[in-house]
C-alpha cells in the first residue's frame, strides 16, 4: 500500500475571496447542507467563486457498501424527505446560486430508486429559479427509471464509472457494474440528445495507465462529453487503500488523451473532483480550447 503521507502537490491552500465567501454564509442562512462542505472539498472556495454548489437529495444514508465511498450505509425504511423538493428549491435561490449540482445516495429501497423525486427536485428548483443551471449526478437509472428522470431533464447528466472496469467487482457495491455505468450514459444521450452528459473516473486504487485510457475510450465511444479525473484518497482504514498518488505529469497526460478522444470538457488533476468546474460550461471557457463537441451519432 502506497505510504499515507501526501505528496507535496497536495499541500494547497483553500481559495478564498468575497465571492467566495459570500456565497458560503447564504447557504449556511439558507439551510442548505451541501457535498462541498460535508465532505471539506479542497475545490469549494473556487467553486462557491463561481456560484456553484453540489446538494445531497433522498437522505444521507446508502442502501449501497462501495469500497472507496465514506457515505453512511443502511436501511432508510423506503421514505423519502417530506417537502424536500421545495426546500431546495428555496434555499437554491436564497443562496443566489447560478449553478446547481444535484446528487443523491442509492435508495434500492424505493420501487424506482428515487428517480421521480429526483425530477420533482429539479422541476422545483426551475420554478423558483429559472435562470440556475442544474447538473443530476444520478444513480444508475435506467429504462424506466431513466424516463422518469427525464420527465424534468437537466442541463447536464451525470453518471461516474468511478473506476476502470477490472477493478469495478471489487470497489464497487455488487449492484453496480461498468457496462451498467456505461449504458446508463448511453440510455441518457439516445433519449435525451441535445443534452450533455458527464462522467468522473479515480485514479490511484491499483489501475494502469493503459486502463485509464482505455476507459476514457470506453466513455467516447458512449458519447460523453464531459469527464473529470482525480486522485482517490483513503476516506478511512476500513476503505479501499490508495495504491498509489499520481503525479501532476500524469494527469497532464490523461487530459491530453482525452481531449484527443474527442471529450468536450476535461478536468484532470489531483484535486479534481466530479462537480469540478462545472459552471464553467456555461461560463463559455475551455469548450473554445477543446474544439467542436464531436458529437457520437
């Protein structure tokens, strides 16, 4: 197992400024509890700068065990937050954000996983502020589930593979799969086709390189657009080991090859994560850089 001291391009400071901070104290006044706080990501400053936040739907508890994930897991008795939709809503345009990502725990206890109430969320949210762009990070919806999601369609759909496909048995819970992942993303884009769709991937649990490469390939050819990477950090001793730290080169390297597959937006880095920069799609920077989307017919 790789040593658990940080190499030294970890040690960053958190980027602060009166946008920034401004931002951090009306969601607090809202009630708003987002991922980005919770989880004390080191990219939140920036992201709060531009008006971006990730909130947590349908409860805090999984019904899903993944390996690398430090989300509580149990039995959330098949109840879904009373009034929530409208609570987001609210607090969404209190905290004036410009841009919203929406994600949820798995809820296998619910007959369609939560995916209607993830389109009440996002209908909610569209009404009480029109103009905020929303990003689903969803679960793996499909079929019905994915039509019911789609009742209330995003701006952006997301969907993470997480790991490469060799590793996904064993990082993953049992209920989740690669080609699962992978069909999700594609269910997305075939009913929804203006729609751009986005994917993360974690480095650092034991992959290749060649099988970094090989799943970026895996989601081109599936039409996603947009894909971030970032190194995997150990949440506890119980977890999944980091294997390795990936150095900054390397994800140099993964971008290159992504954008050279064609991904419309790339994010790659140490610190990346999956709601990293995500306004800035419509922020109308780095698509120039990235060329024409290419879109998979």
């Amino acid at each position: 197992m790789a040593s658990r001291t940080l190499p030294d391009w970890f040690r960053v400071s958190l980027p602060r400024g009166p946008v920034a901070a401004g931002l951090e104290r009306r969601l607090a006044r809202a009630g708003l509890a987002t991922v980005c706080r919770e989880a004390r990501c080191p990219n939140r400053g920036e992201c709060f700068g531009h008006g971006t936040a990730t909130v947590m739907i349908l409860g805090e508890v999984c019904t899903r065990n993944c390996r690398f994930c430090a989300v509580r897991t149990g039995h959330p008795g098949g109840l879904v937050p009373e009034g929530e939709a409208e609570r987001v809503a609210l607090a969404v345009v209190q905290a004036e954000l410009r841009y919203l990502v929406l994600t949820s725990v798995d809820r296998d206890d619910l007959e369609d996983g939560g995916a209607a109430h993830f389109a009440q969320v996002i209908e909610a949210v569209r009404r009480a502020g029109p103009e905020v762009r929303i990003e689903a990070l969803i679960p793996d919806y499909r079929d019905g589930r994915m039509d019911s999601l789609l009742s209330s369609p995003p701006d952006v759909l997301g969907h993470n593979v997480e790991v490469v496909r060799r590793l996904t048995p064993r990082v993953r819970d049992p209920r989740a799969s690669y080609d699962g992942s992978l069909a999700v993303l594609a269910q997305a884009r075939a009913k929804r086709p203006g729609m751009l769709t986005k994917s993360s991937l974690m480095v650092g649990l034991g992959e290749t390189d060649e099988e970094v490469i090989e799943t970026l390939s895996d989601l081109r050819d599936t039409g996603v657009d947009i894909v971030t990477i970032g190194q995997y950090l150990q949440p506890t001793r119980r977890h999944w080991p980091v294997d390795r730290f990936v150095p900054p080169d390397r994800f140099a390297a993964y971008e290159e090859a992504a954008r050279k597959l064609g991904f419309a937006f790339v994010a790659s880095g140490p610190l990346v994560r999956s709601s990293y920069r995500a306004a800035e799609l419509f922020a109308g920077r780095r698509l120039d850089e990235a060329g024409p989307r290419n879109p998979v017919q």
